[in-house]
C-alpha cells in the first residue's frame, strides 16, 4: 500500500509543477518565483518516481517465482 501512496504523491508533484508552469508560460506577465517553484516541484515528482521505479523495477520477477512456486506445489 505504501508504493502505491508513493505513486499517487509523486503523481500529484509533477501535476501541480506542470500546471505552475502551463500557468505562468500562459500568463500575461509571468511571476518568476512561482515559475521557479513549479519548475523546483516537477522536478522533485521526477526525482522521487524515477527513485520509486529504480526501487521497484525487479518486483515483477518476485512476483512471478512465487506464483511458479506456488504452480509447483
């Protein structure tokens, strides 16, 4: 349950660092700090995902020697 919380917050950041972004390339004249701070939150939803992936990228082949441990029996 705690990687799948961790997916949604990483989600959530790049979002809203995503929409700060769109919002200030949209606006008439652009308020510099909070471009800065969308840019700063996408980047740290990046970072944690790309941590979380790394973390996580050989789950599946748990997954499927339990299974085939499982067929065995």
């Amino acid at each position: 349950m705690e990687k799948r919380n961790s997916q949604v917050i990483n989600t959530i950041l790049i979002v809203l660092g995503g929409g700060m972004l769109i919002y200030t390339i949209a606006a008439e004249n652009p308020e510099r700090y909070i471009q800065i701070l969308g840019f700063i939150i996408i980047m740290l939803g990046l970072y944690r995902a790309t941590n979380h992936w790394v973390e996580t990228k050989d789950d599946h082949k748990e997954t499927e020697e339990e299974q085939e441990s499982k067929d065995e029996i």
